[in-house]
C-alpha cells in the first residue's frame, strides 16, 4: 500500500514539475499544425492565381514573378503533389477540386520516355491522388508511366539513363543522383500489379548507384556518365554543385531520401546502412549550419556567407522522419532532433513567406542551379512539396 502511494505521490509531482520534453515537442506540434493551416490558405491562392491558364503549373519566381511550367517540366507534379497532401491534412473540398484539376495536367506525361523525371511528375501528382482517395482511374496512369520510365534502362549500365546528349547534357549516359527518387514509382507499381520487372530494375539502378556514385566518406556525385559498352564508369562529374568532388547539398538529399525509401520497401539491410552512412555525412559535417538548413553546397567556397537551400533541408528533414523508423536509439533520438530543429527553423520567419507574399510559395530560399546562374535565392516547388511532406509526417509520428 505505501508503495502504491508512494508512486501516486511521484507521478503528480512529475505531473506538477511539467514535462519540459513533451512541453517542447507539444509546442512544435502546434507550430506544425499552424504552418500547415498557412499552407492551406496559401495553396489554394497559388491555385486560385493558375485557375485559368490552362495546363500551367508553378515553378518558382524569376524577376519578381510567378514563374510557370507545363507538365513537361521536371518539377510539374510537385504542386499537385502538395495539394493532395494539404487536402488529407484539411478535408477541404475545394482544395481537393484542386489537386484533380492539377494533376490531371500532368496526365500527359505518363507516356515521357526521353527523361527519367516521370516518376517525379506522376507519382507525386497520381500516386498521392490515390492514396488520398483511391480513384482507380489514377492506376492506370501510373503503370503507364512505370513502363516509360522502365523504357531508359539499359541492362550492361544497369542503370536507367537520367539524361540524354545534348549540348547542356555532354555525357555519353548519364545518370544522377536525382534518379534515386524516380525508383519509388517503380518499387510501389512492382507491389501494386505484380510486375517482377519494376522492382528488378529499381534494384538494380540502386545498387549500381550505390556502388558508383558514393565517395568512402559517403558523400555523393552528382552525375556518372558510363561506357554503354562495358558497363564501366567513364566520369563523375557535376551538373548543379560547386566542384566535380564538392557535396551539392540537395543530391546529398536525394540520396539519403532514396535509401531510405529503398529499405521501406525492400527491408534489405545495405539500404538501411547506406542511408545511416549518408546520414552520417550529412549530420557531422563540418558545415551543417546550427539551424540545420544547408548551405547549396557543403564545400561552397564562400561559406559561411554561401546561400542557404530550403529544399534540401526540406527534402533531408522528410528523410530522417522516416529514417527515424527504422533505427534504434540513440540513432532515433538524433535523427528526430535534427528533423525537428529543421522544421523549427523552417517555420520560422528566416525561411517561412508571409500571407500572400512569395507569389504564394511557402518556403524561401531555395537555390535550384547555381552555376548556370538560374532559380538563385528563390522559392521552388519542391522545396514546398517536401516542406509539405515533413510536416505531415512530422504530425502522423508525433500524434
């Protein structure tokens, strides 16, 4: 009995004291749910302001205004992506009357073979449209673009081919980090219609990458260009990065983004490692700023006056919410903290747009190709689209 009181009397001073951990975590909880409501309002005015431009969708802002993409750009299914996610977070109709009109945009695109963005457009836009709501319709679209992405595998490179040779793109076969991301449509569409073949190519893409464009200090190359005839490395280069050898810091995201998604659907142990070994990287680097928002580049020779890159930050904050899963303390406790702390300052005024400022985009600075001078210190749509993602993940983990 003096037991029990005893424990009775300990809880209700605990209770008394307040928990300070809990109070924080509490506290970033209604941040997040705040910013989402922000992102409501602020999608359906970004919505709104397109409405009526018949198969436009954002991009980001140049000289001070919107800048727009058809479905052929890259980063098309990034908004109606972000629509679907605000709707399931919402439940508001209109802004689902949005993500259909959007996404029905980039419809077109299933049937892209000349680039491996497919996944990027499709599944962001239809694979999220059918989880949110299951419409059949949204399937058929899907494996469509699964077999066109499928269409720029080449089994010696044993790789699916990111870019084809034209005079921005001087590679003989190139493949990029980026392409990670892509894999995902094809791990879901294996499950989904029972096709061996997605998953043998996404597999084999991932290893190979794995194998060629990691460093031993599991930083990453941006592109490796291969010999189609023996399979072997030619160059490793950069596109978007400072230097052929620097860590650009959102293809050190998309790494870390892909093997983590690789290991949810594989459960083979070296994704696991591979993403805690970028992970690794990323969270000891020298340059990792205290708010945890990368510079562009993690050897940007003007650091630490370099710009900073909301997407990347975004796109590793996502990662390491799912990361989080997977592994034991105190590897859980040190991702979620550093995924927290991102969405701490991603909130805040340094990064966050005000009501109706930013031509509607949420998240400042951003930095989509800095050496050809192009999308410097701007918003950008995926910076939103993963900005989005963390935050919902953020909730679902935390509830």
């Amino acid at each position: 009995m003096k037991k029990i009181v005893f424990l009775m009397m300990a809880a209700l001073l605990v209770g008394a004291c307040g928990n300070p951990e809990r109070e924080r975590r509490e506290a970033l909880r209604a941040r997040a749910q705040q910013t989402l409501d922000f992102a409501v309002e602020q999608g359906r005015r970004m919505a709104e302001s397109l409405i009526d431009r018949p198969g436009r969708l954002p991009k980001s802002i140049r000289d001070g205004k919107l800048e727009e993409t058809s479905s052929a750009g890259w980063v098309s299914g990034f908004f109606p992506g972000e629509l679907w996610y605000l709707y399931e977070y919402s439940s508001d109709e209109e802004l689902r009357r949005y993500a259909e009109e959007y996404t029905s945009r980039v419809e077109d695109q299933q049937y892209t073979t000349d680039n491996h963005d497919v996944g990027f457009m499709i599944f962001c836009s239809f694979g999220n449209g059918w989880r949110v709501t299951g419409n059949e319709a949204y399937l058929d679209v899907i494996r469509t673009a699964s077999n066109s992405l499928c269409t720029r595998f080449n089994p010696v490179t044993r790789t699916i081919r990111s870019w084809d040779t034209h005079s921005w793109s001087p590679w003989n076969y190139a493949v990029i980090i980026d392409n990670m991301m892509n894999l995902e449509m094809l791990m879901w569409s294996a499950d989904r219609f029972g096709e061996e073949r997605f998953r043998e190519i996404a597999v084999s893409h991932a290893d190979a990458t794995m194998k060629n464009h990691f460093r031993p200090d599991f930083s990453s190359y941006h592109v490796v260009s291969y010999d189609t005839v023996t399979g072997g490395v030619e160059v490793r280069q950069t596109s978007q990065g400072y230097s052929d050898e620097s860590a650009w810091a959102r293809g050190q995201a998309w790494g870390l983004y892909g093997y983590t998604m690789m290991y949810r659907f594989t459960h083979d142990a070296r994704y696991l490692e591979q993403a805690k070994h970028i992970a690794r990287f990323l969270l000891d680097h020298k340059n990792l700023p205290e708010d945890k928002i990368p510079y562009w580049d993690f050897d940007a020779p003007d650091i630490p006056d370099a710009l900073r890159d909301v997407s990347a930050g975004a796109i590793i904050c996502s990662a390491l919410l799912e990361l989080s899963d997977y592994v034991q303390e105190p590897l859980r406790d040190e991702y979620m903290a550093v995924a927290e702390r991102q969405i701490e300052a991603l909130c805040s005024p340094d990064y966050l747009a005000g009501e109706g400022e930013n031509c509607n985009f949420l998240l400042k600075h951003g930095v989509g190709n800095h050496p050809k001078g192009t999308e410097i210190d701007v918003p950008l749509s995926y910076a939103d689209y993963y900005f989005v993602e963390a935050l919902m993940r953020y909730l679902e983990k935390t509830k």
